[in-house]
C-alpha cells in the first residue's frame, strides 16, 4: 500500500457505515481493548508511537507495534481534518448493532436514549460516560449517525465497549419491559434509589429539550437539582450526574 492510497483511503472510511475511523491513541487503545477489530494504523512516527503506547496503553502495545504502518508526517497530515496530538489514526470494521436486541436485552443495565442530539462531540462524550458507568448501551434518534468520526473522536473510541445504535423512529422504541424516565426540568428531583436498574434514560437536546412525543410516554419526569439561576448543563455532563448516581446508589 503506497501512501497515496491511504489518503483516499481514510476520507472514503469517514462516509462509510460499515467502517469507525479511529482518530488519536486513546481511540485506538479502547477499541483494541474491547474487541474491535482493527484493519489499519497510520502513524507518523512508529518510534514515538512505541513509546507512547508503553507508557499509556502497555495492555495493547504489542497489537499497536504490530499493526502500525509509518507514513510521512505530510501524509499523516492529509488523514484527518482536524490534528490528531498523539500522531496515529486507525480504521475498525464497525459492529453490527440492533436496537432491539439492545432494547431487549435481560440485563439489569440502564439504557441511555438521546433524542435527536446535534453535537457529534458531545454524542461522542456521552458514550464515553456511558461506558464508564457500566451502562447497557447508548441509543440516539435523529439525523445524526453516533458511529460519525466526530463521534468516535468524543468518545475515544469507546463505542466499542458497549451497544451503540440509531433508531430508525420513536415508533421503534419498544418499552415492553423497560420503564422510560425523562430527564426535564418540570419534573421531581432525582432520587437515584428509584431509578430502576433497566430504565431507559432519555435526554433531550440543551435547546429543545424531549419532544412532546416521547416525553408522554415516559413513567416518571426528573429534574438534576441545581443552584438557583443555573439554567441547564451540558448533554454529556447531564448524563453522566444521573448515570453515577444511579451507579452509586447500587
């Protein structure tokens, strides 16, 4: 493989719904940790990869070693659009994941449901506090693919931990046997001792909110308690406060 080839290589990746570009050490780490399976790393400098991965990612070091192509620091450069700090990008083939099947699961595991979310980055940082809750999986609705490499850079790679999927429409959101709690600001205080443990959480947008819709379908409304005159928190910071608290009070 020439380094030419690469270039269009990667750029036809980022379109492509069966591949998750990997952008950065952290990003490849997690995926090589969780299974991902892992057709191609482009670094700019094999030597300073080698010691990076030893130092940050010794568990894996020896697949990134052995998976590593070095390419010149112009190439690298035209891999991504924005600079990757650590100087390695991957390509993943991306897991098959059905919603139902996350959906009806038989894990005592939370879902977290994002309506429509608009942010790629903040998408990302919710499925990286997901995962290090230990939550069953993350589903979004909307326009936005969670798989985008934005998405995957927000996460660092870790869509690989845990089910990551979009749903087609609300109407696929079977809550047969899962309460739905919606995350709004008229609704009682959080009391994670009465978050069930196979709740769907659903979040809506900072501007928008839970539509209508989906908001009347859920058992319960909560509200994160905040200081008087703070009017909202980010999505993914909002995640996270219920999914550890929910944790926590396990």
């Amino acid at each position: 493989m020439t380094d030419g080839s690469l270039i269009p290589r990667l750029r036809r990746a980022r379109r492509d719904p069966t591949k998750a570009v990997l952008e950065g050490l952290h990003a490849v780490k997690h995926a090589l940790r969780f299974g991902a399976r892992v057709e191609l790393l482009v670094t700019r400098d094999a030597q300073a990869l080698h010691r990076l991965a030893g130092a940050l990612a010794p568990d894996v070091a020896e697949q990134i070693e052995r998976l590593a192509l070095e390419v010149s620091p112009a190439t690298f450069a035209e891999l991504t659009p924005l600079p990757v700090a650590t100087g390695v990008v991957g390509l993943a083939e991306r897991p098959v994941v059905d919603p139902e099947m996350v959906l009806g699961s038989g894990e005592e595991l939370p879902l977290v449901l994002l309506e429509d979310p608009r942010d790629l980055g903040n998408m990302g940082a919710c499925v990286r506090v997901a995962a290090a809750a230990a939550a069953g999986g993350v589903l979004s609705t909307g326009s936005h693919d969670p798989w985008q490499p934005d998405a995957l850079r927000g996460a660092a790679g870790l869509h690989f931990a845990l089910p990551v999927a979009r749903l087609a429409s609300l109407t696929a959101l079977d809550l047969t046997d899962r309460p739905l709690i919606a995350l709004d600001p008229d609704g009682e205080p959080l009391d994670p001792a009465l978050l069930a443990a196979r709740s769907v959480l659903a979040f809506g947008s900072e501007r928008r909110g839970l539509s209508a819709e989906l908001a009347g379908r859920a058992q319960q409304r909560v509200r994160i308690p905040m200081r008087p005159g703070v009017s909202s928190l980010n999505l993914a910071t909002s995640v996270a406060a219920v999914l550890f608290a929910w944790r926590l009070a396990g």
